[in-house]
C-alpha cells in the first residue's frame, strides 16, 4: 500500500523537577541546601531513512512521546537527561504544523531535524541560596515538553515527472529508459502510484524519473487517481509532459495538452514555471499529418518537442540525452522552506514584578513560563524572539526605569543573564 500522507501527534519529553535537599553530615554543621537540578526531556528528532517509501507505518502508530527527564537528588546530583526519540520518515517528507499548515521541516537531506524540544529540568534548592535566604525551602518544577499535532506529507525526490492522460504510454516510457517495471496494460489508470526510476546517461552521471499516474480533467479538484500525487510533481525540476499523438482513443493531443496543463496550473501556479518538454509517443501509429499538426501546435508555444514510440523505443535515445542536457542547466530539486514560528505571544495586560536581591534583578510573570519553555537560549533567532516579547510587555523599560546598567544580572524564573543594552 501507497501511503504518502499522515497526521500524528509528537510530544517531548518534560523536564525532570528540581530537588529540595539539605546536606546532613555527622560533623558537618549547618550544611546547607543540595538539592540537584533536573535532567532534560528528550527531544523528538525527524530522520531521513532511505529504506522507507512511503508513510504507511503512521497509519498504525499515531502518538509518539519522548521521555521525562530525571528529578533532582540530593548531594547536588543532576537527574539525568531523557534520550531523544528519533522517528524515521522517507526522504522527501514534509512536516507541517497540523492547526496552521505551516512547514516544520523538508526531509530531504540527511540532516536531522529537532521538532519538539524537550523541556529543560528545573533548578535544585540550591541554586538558590542567598546571602540573606541561606535556607530555600523550594526548589523548580521541570518545564514541559512542546507539544504538536503534524501532518506528514510524502513529495518525492525526482528531477524529472512524466504527467499526461492515462494510457499514453509514460509507464512504457519510463521501463525502456530506466530499470523501473511498472505495470503496463492497455487500459486507463494502470499506474495507480508513483514509480520512481533512475536513469543513466554515463558512467557516472544519471537522474531520477517519476511516472506519475494518470490525469484527468478535474483532477486539480479532486477527480480521479492523479489528484492525490499531483503533489509529487512539485519538486520535479522539469516536467515531460506525454501525449497520444496518435488520438487512436479519439481524444485530440493538442486538447489533452491544454487540460493537463492547465490542471497544473489550478494545482500550483509554480508547477506552470516548471520547464517543460512535450512528446509525441505512438508515433508509430500515427499519421505524419498527425505528427506535424500536433508538432506545429506546440512549437508555437515555444516548447520542445520530440516525437517517439516508447514500445519500440523509437526516438527515445534522443529525448534522454536531450533531458540530460536541460537539467544540467536547471537548478537543485527544490527544498521547502521553514515557515513554522509558534504563536506564543503574550496577550494585552499580562502583569509582571520585578524586585532586586543582592543586587540581581527578579522578574516575576506567571503567563512567561510557557515561552520561555519553548526558547533555545543557544539560538540567535530564539533569542530575538525573547528580547522582543521582553520589550512587548514592558519588562525591559520597567528594569531601565529601576535604574538597571549594562552588566547588571536578570533573573527569570531561574534563568540568569547579563544585562545589554
């Protein structure tokens, strides 16, 4: 089974709770406060696995939760960290935000991708002590893991996509020029999934084809089988549109020409921008009459045209090393860009206080804990987001209004830093 479109629930692991602990020690009066921190959530990390086709597996599991970090102890020991949970998806998958549609992350790459981060542990007792508060009877809470519900979607990794009308022979096409076996029958809608095949043009030099399975008019809005691949079609660097040039169905290539062409455009406007090579298959069926009005169609819309017969291989030589040829011209298989920002901030009149302790600066605000569970403190665009809800709700020009001075220490709910102007 096919399967190239998911939606699953991820959650990170949380935070393990801080500690509240006293050192007790025959002769060690007065010990004072030990309590350790807690460890980190795991994270949930996306990988690339080549072994996998398709999406069928998360048919079957739907929640996938990292685990907990471990509780402090006492003596200042740190629980120790979760590991991550790494979930393996095929290459080309793209994860989006299931509530937005947003793009989380493009698996086209070996890279892997964190999605949801675990939660870091809470701080021990012993973080602090104070001059004036030596006995902290508390300690921090570890924060929760993020949390998203995601939807997987499988676009494939080819440079070129074969696209036309069933039966005009792509899957022909594709099995003399690369080792692909599709299945191959004279009647409509043989194709009933992408076929991938590699096809070589040298020694060390080659490029993948997709076979695309058929369209029809109205597949844009849902009619027939190619509406639900039309999406692997994207990522294609060139598009080789098929054609029956013989009309030996009784449909008019140049008519099955502009349907298809315009299903794509319905489809995404991008996939218009795609270049795009038009043949003439059947050839050997067809009449020259046939051949030069179907060839004088296209070519006034300044578009290549090659005509072949794919069962006798006809021509085909010709059309593969002229594909070569164009993709050596065109750009990389498109990637998706990120677009995910979690929608995190604060609303109008949250309330904060900020009260100062041996000279450190502590701001109180309940409604910030959720953010700042969800800041890498170790990335720069994280950190912009910070400063700019810091900024929104007023905090900084309160510290600046307290007579705060570049250098000064910041303390929110356990995490200190040094002022900057």
């Amino acid at each position: 089974m096919f399967v190239d479109k998911a939606k699953i629930r991820i959650k990170a692991g949380n935070g393990g709770d801080g500690a509240v602990s006293f050192h007790r020690e025959k002769y060690v009066a007065s010990g004072g406060p030990d309590g350790g921190d807690g460890g980190r959530g795991g994270d949930i990390i996306f990988q690339v696995d080549d072994n996998f086709s398709t999406l069928i597996d998360f048919r079957y599991k739907r929640k996938y939760v990292a685990e907990n970090g471990q509780n402090g102890s006492s003596r200042n020991c740190t629980g120790r960290n979760a590991e991550n949970l790494i979930i393996k998806v095929p290459r080309g998958t793209v994860i989006r935000d299931a509530q937005t549609g947003r793009i989380m992350a493009d698996m086209s790459t070996s890279e892997p991708k964190v999605l949801a981060r675990g939660g870091k542990g809470g701080k021990g007792n012993a973080n602090f002590a104070t001059s004036t508060r030596q006995i902290p009877r508390f300690a921090k809470p570890g924060f929760v893991g993020e949390e998203f519900e995601v939807t997987l979607e499988l676009k494939l990794l080819a440079d070129v996509g074969l696209v036309g009308f069933p039966n005009v022979g792509k899957s022909t096409l594709i099995s003399v020029v690369s080792a692909a076996k599709p299945k191959i029958a004279n009647y409509h809608f043989t194709t009933l999934v992408p076929v991938l095949g590699l096809v070589r043009t040298g020694p060390e030099k080659s490029f993948v084809m997709a076979d695309i399975p058929g369209l029809i008019e109205g597949a844009s809005n849902g009619t027939g089988l190619g509406h639900e691949f039309l999406r692997h079609v994207e990522r294609c660097r060139l598009i080789v549109h098929v054609l029956d040039v013989s009309g030996i169905e009784g449909r008019n290539p140049a008519e099955d020409f502009d349907i298809i062409n315009r299903e794509l455009e319905n489809f995404s406007e991008d996939l218009m921008k795609c270049p795009q090579i038009v043949v003439g298959n059947k050839s050997d069926m067809a009449s020259p009459e046939q051949i030069n009005a179907l060839r004088e169609y296209i070519e006034g819309k300044n578009l290549p045209f090659f005509v072949i017969s794919a069962g006798t291989t006809k021509g085909t030589d010709e059309l593969i090393k002229y594909i070569a040829e164009v993709l050596d011209t065109l750009p990389p298989i498109k990637e998706f860009e990120t677009e995910f920002i979690p929608e995190l901030e604060p609303e109008t009149g949250t309330e904060f206080s900020v009260e100062i302790e041996d000279d450190i600066y502590y701001v109180s605000a309940n409604w910030l804990e959720p953010i700042m569970r969800t800041i890498d403190m170790d990335d720069y665009s994280s950190l912009q987001y910070f400063q700019r809800i810091l900024r929104n709700s007023g905090i900084i020009d309160k510290l600046e209004e307290m007579g705060i001075n570049e250098g000064d220490t910041v303390n929110i709910l356990g995490f200190e830093f040094d002022y900057v102007k």
